[in-house]
C-alpha cells in the first residue's frame, strides 16, 4: 500500500489493529464488544471521510483508547496549532455544536444552559 492509498482515518485504523492484536481477539470479537462491523472497520484504512462519531467512540471504549486521541487519529479533530498561532476564537456554542464527541442529547442539553445562562447575563443577574 502506497502513502497516497491511506484513507484519512488510517492512524486511527492502525490503532485500532494494533489494541486488537494486542488483545488477542479476533475480528468477530472486535466487531461483537464494539457493535462494528468488520467492514466499517476496514473502512477506516482506506476511506476518504472520517468515519462517524458513533463508529471511532464503540471502537475507542471496546479497545479503552482515549477518546480525543481516537477522534485526532481518526481524522475528526484538527491538529493543535503552533505555538506562533494565535488561539482560534470559537463560541460555545459553535463549540458545543462542532464536537464529535457529544450525543444529541447531550448537545442539546448544553446548549438550553447556555440560553439560560446568556439569558441570566442579559438581565443582569449572576450565579
């Protein structure tokens, strides 16, 4: 396989082969403790997309790889700035809308406190 045959989540693949190996398990138990299918796993190696938050969360707690590790390596986070880079400004709620990592629900719950808090600093109140 050449360089320019990997797929953008082919770190992420290559860990993952290497915690399965390291576990001794084969693909169908991989695929039985993770709810991955075998060729959504292979995927990962050559696809030009980054795989889904569902699919790089189910690998990452069936192999305890470290979520935002798992999410960088899998191609859906950005590679942190250089020190000369000034720090984007981003607001919490393109933030909250913008992680992978976070379920509906749990997005949509953060943001109604945002409201609430947004809400509270308009009218002047604190706490």
């Amino acid at each position: 396989m050449h360089v320019t045959d990997r797929g953008v989540a082919y770190d992420f693949w290559w860990r993952v082969r290497t915690e399965q190996d390291a576990r001794g398990w084969t693909d169908d138990e991989l695929r039985t403790r993770s709810g991955v299918a075998r060729t959504t796993i292979d995927r990962l190696k050559v696809g030009r997309r980054p795989p889904t938050a569902r699919v790089v969360n189910s690998l990452a707690a069936a192999l305890d790889i470290d979520l935002p590790e798992a999410h960088r390596l899998a191609g859906r986070t950005p590679a942190a700035p250089s020190e000369d880079a000034p720090a984007p400004q981003v607001s919490a709620r393109e933030a909250i809308l913008a992680d992978p990592v976070y379920t509906d629900q749990q997005r949509k719950t953060m943001l109604e406190l945002l409201d609430i808090f947004e809400q509270a600093n308009r009218s002047g109140r604190q706490g």
